[in-house]
C-alpha cells in the first residue's frame, strides 16, 4: 500500500464494490461526525447533477474536475478486489472496478480462490497492507477470507458496508451475539465438516470480537446500509443514500412495460425450482411484463426455461442492477421477489416516477431442505422494505 492510502477495503462481489464507491462518496462529502440518519427516501437531484460527469453536474457542484477528484481520491483509499470464480460475478466486477478507478480510486485484483494454496498466497500478499491501514472496509463479514483477514487488522476502524440483505442478518446476529452464519446455510458436511468448524472457530470468535468492541477499547465500528437495520453497543450506522448513483447516472428514460426481478433463492436451494416458475409465469401475465432481469447467480437452464415458458426477454445485467435501472430505460414498474433491490431501488430512483413491487414468498414454495430461518428472514425483507408497493403471494399463485 502506498503511504498516503490510509483506508483499505476488501470485496468480494460487485454490490459489495457498489457500496464501496457509494461509502466513499459519503465519506467525502460529509462533515465531521458523519451522515445524520434520513427520516425518509431522500430527495431526487437535480437534472443536472444527474447527469454526471458527461455534463460536469457533479464535478461542477464539488468545485472540482475529473483530475481533480481522481487525484483526491487516490490519496485515501485502496479498493482490493478478491474475486469469486463464476464468471457472471468476475465480468461484472471487472466493469465496477472501471467505475472506480474512473472515481481515481486504486483498485487492485487479488486472486484468492480457484486452488488449494491460492487463499494462502492471497494472505501473504495482503498481510503487510492489511497491517498498515488505518481504516477497513469489507463488504461481507460472512466471508471466512474476510474473516481470516480481520485477525491480521491493526486498525481502529472498521466499516462493514451492505452486501445485500445479508447486512440483516449481520447486525441481528451481533446483537445476539451468535456466531455468524449466512441466514440460508442448514449446516452438514458430516464429520469432515465439523472438524473443519471446529479448526476455524478461533477465526469466527477474533472476528465476531472485531465487529463488536467493547466500550473504552478506542476501535469503532461502522454499518453503512441502505437496510432497515437497528445497530447496537458501539456500533454506527450512515445510510446509503445511493447518491453517488443518482449524481453519476440517470434520471432513466422509462417504458410502458413492467420489469421482473431475478432472484437466486433457487440456486441456494431456499425456493423450489416449479413453484419459482409457477410464480414468474403469473407475475408475468398479471402485470404485462416484458423483461426479466436475471441475478449474476441464476444458470443459463434456468433462465432458458423461464424465457420459454412466459416469452419473457431476459436480461443479463453487465453492472449491479441499482446501476442499470438509474441508467435506463427501465419500466415504470418493477417488480422484485423478497431481496436486497425491494430496500435499495426506492434510493436509487427516487423522484423518477418509477414504483417497485415486491412480491411474498409462499411458504409453500420452500424446499425440503431450506434453513428453519428462511421464512420469517424473507417475510422481514419484504415486511421492512419501505416505498414498495407489496403483492401478496397467493396472487401469484391464483394467476398461475
């Protein structure tokens, strides 16, 4: 790390680099002592502003031009980019990464999967970075690299930005103080997997440790969510507003037609695959739908069946798709099943005319095999989602 690049953060997806941008935009434009929390969706900027850097809107509002702002930026924050290995999510961190160092941000592209010694290596390259900062960002406590790399943090200062709805299930599992565990996981492995808990649980214990200091220790911790969440202890909370977002792209240019949301609560195994068609086929004749916007995670079969059964376009989003709606043209309305989009899209397009509509998970559509907690973790993402206007689940299934 360069001397002058005080903040260090890690992603791992291109929502979690998303929100990166969107913290740094905050955090720059804030006054000491951070955001104040919003009593409502804030208001639309102007035309102007929207439009970006094309128009010099946002440049011209912060005083400074493109060089400007690059030069700024680079000095504070270095944006580590630990890639998965599907090439849906590589593609489309490949493109948010552009967007940053457009920003002037550093961004550097660390492989820490794809074999046996890659995490290692990873470590290794990063430890002496990872000891130097004076701030860091991670974009998915889950993550047991993310983890692995908070036993190395000197750091004071945490931040922990959204990574979807997980940041949820983050925040209520410290509360509890529960070790963590994604809300979808059912556990097993058999006795291989519990050896390898077993071995890990001093890992998981310095981490939950990290994200929740004790009064009088000095180490802060930060939530920056555009979620309904409550933090506790000495933990804070900034919203995400979206407005780098909204100050970089759009107002959109909006269609007649209606726009469905992907979900990948199939692929996780929570939602079962006849029942997710059954509910996609009704949305798509109820409400006249025309596209579907796929999740990076859905399979190409998938996607093929659907396209086949409703005649819906399907759509592959290059970018996070809070980018692709505020960019345009999108519908005027859209309509999502219970997930992260329901909580950020009422930011990222408000004053556009545009209204999001969630749609409840039956239980009834559940596998056999989805975690105990699915059900009530779903109907609290759609029940918090504020700006939405909610379908129930037997319409879907009435239409069908």
């Amino acid at each position: 790390m360069t001397p002058s690049a005080s903040t260090l953060a890690f992603v791992e997806s291109p929502v979690q680099l998303l929100n990166v941008l969107e913290w740094a935009h905050a955090e720059a434009a804030s006054a000491p002592g951070g955001a104040a929390l919003l009593d409502a969706v804030p208001s639309q900027p102007s035309r102007a502003a929207a439009r970006g850097p094309a128009s010099g809107g946002a440049a011209a509002a912060a005083g400074t031009g493109p060089a400007d702002r690059s030069a700024a930026a680079s000095s504070w924050l270095r944006i580590v980019v630990l890639p998965p290995t599907d090439p849906m999510s590589r593609g489309q961190l490949r493109r948010m990464a552009g967007l940053a160092r457009d920003e002037g941000y550093e961004v550097v592209w660390q492989e820490a999967r794809g074999g046996r010694l890659a995490p290692l290596k990873a470590l290794a390259a990063l430890a002496k970075d990872v000891r130097a900062a004076r701030r860091v960002v991670v974009g998915d406590p889950f993550s047991r690299y993310v983890q692995l790399l908070l036993t190395l943090v000197r750091a004071e200062e945490l931040v922990v930005v959204d990574d979807g709805t997980a940041t949820m299930e983050f925040v209520a599992q410290t509360a509890r103080g529960e070790r963590l565990v994604r809300w979808h996981r059912i556990g097993g492995g058999g006795l291989p997997g519990r050896v390898r808990e077993l071995a890990y649980a001093p890992v998981s214990a310095t981490a939950r440790r990290r994200f929740t200091p004790a009064a009088g220790t000095g180490r802060r911790v930060e939530v920056f969510s555009s979620m309904p969440v409550t933090v506790h202890g000495t933990m804070t909370l900034r919203v995400n507003e979206f407005a780098w977002t909204r100050a970089r792209f759009g107002p959109p240019r909006l269609t007649k037609g209606t726009d469905l949301v992907g979900t990948s609560l199939v692929e996780t195994g929570v939602v079962d695959p006849a029942r997710y068609l059954d509910a996609v086929r009704a949305l798509t004749l109820e409400h006249g739908a025309t596209r579907y916007f796929a999740h990076r995670r859905e399979s190409a079969e998938k996607l093929r069946t659907l396209s086949d059964a409703t005649g819906l376009e399907i759509v592959r989003p290059d970018l996070p798709l809070e980018l692709i709606a505020r960019r345009g043209p999108v519908g005027r309305t859209i309509v999502s099943f219970p997930s992260t989009v329901v909580h950020t899209l009422p930011y990222a397009l408000t004053g556009t005319g545009v209204t999001v509509a969630v749609c409840d998970v039956d239980p009834a559509w559940l596998t056999g095999s989805a975690s105990p907690r699915a059900r009530s973790f779903l109907a609290g993402v759609t029940e918090t989602a504020r700006d939405v206007h909610r379908l129930p689940a037997q319409t879907a299934s009435a239409a069908g």
